[in-house]
C-alpha cells in the first residue's frame, strides 16, 4: 500500500456550524476569552463530543436564517 499523505499528529479539530436563529439564546449569550463549552451528539450516534464555541457571527444568514458558529474540538486518541 503506497501512502499518499503524511500529517503531523492533530490535538484538535476546527469545526464549523450553522444555528437556526430559533434557538439564538446560546449564541447570543458573550462568552469569556476561553470560549464557551459546546456539546454535539452527531446524528444517528450515541457518543457526543466536548468542545469550545470560539467564534459566532453577529448576523443571521438570511437567505439560511442561520448564524454561524465555530468551535474547536480535542482529538481523543
């Protein structure tokens, strides 16, 4: 089996995420420097995953009606 990339070891995940504006209460509340901590469960899974909110846009997509969200993840190993 040839290789056909080689990566350097990852500790977290960057992940990014829409929120229907019907649930703006999370997003809209300011989080610290350390960002805001952040569950998901992935659809049709049973494990969910810790991480941290580190960005959320000011502004609704309204073409989506989403808001934009980012968060990293740690890598479980």
């Amino acid at each position: 089996m040839t290789r056909l990339i080689n990566y350097p070891q990852l500790r977290s995940m960057n992940l990014e995420l829409s929120v229907s504006e019907q649930y703006p209460a999370p997003a809209s509340q300011q989080h610290g420097g350390g960002g805001r901590p952040l569950d998901i469960t992935p659809q049709n899974d049973t494990n969910h995953y810790t991480g941290t909110l580190t960005f959320i846009d000011n502004s609704v997509n309204p073409q989506t009606g989403t808001i934009f969200c980012a968060a990293r993840f740690p890598i479980r190993t």
